[in-house]
C-alpha cells in the first residue's frame, strides 16, 4: 500500500481487514532497496535490502509482555 512518499507492508489478516498484524514503514530510498518481503504470520515479518556493501534483514516480531 502507498501512503504517498511513504510505502506501507503488512503482514496479517487476509480479508483486508488491517487488524491483528504487524507493519512496516518504509520511504522511497528503502523501498527502492528492498529484495522483498514476506509476512510469517499476523506476529513476524521479514523484509531483505540491499545496501551498497551487503544484504541486511529486517524480522519484526509483535511480543506482548
């Protein structure tokens, strides 16, 4: 989802409903270096970029205390 400059990935329900799930906001530079994502489950996503010496991952996990 675009949300102007900045580009929104989701990882939760599949009915479009954006409850019980874990986002990530990214502006145009990490959009532009991002190999991919996937969303786990409605808890973890992970997202690959590429920088200009080597890959990095990103794991966002929802953990309520």
């Amino acid at each position: 989802m675009k949300l102007g400059v900045i580009e929104f990935v989701y990882s939760g329900r599949k009915d479009e409903v954006h409850r019980q799930g874990l986002g990530l906001m990214m502006n145009m530079e990490a959009t532009k270096s991002c190999l991919g994502w996937e969303g786990i489950n409605n808890k973890i996503l992970t997202a690959h970029f590429m920088t200009k010496k080597f890959r990095v991952s990103v794991i966002a996990v929802y953990a309520p205390v």
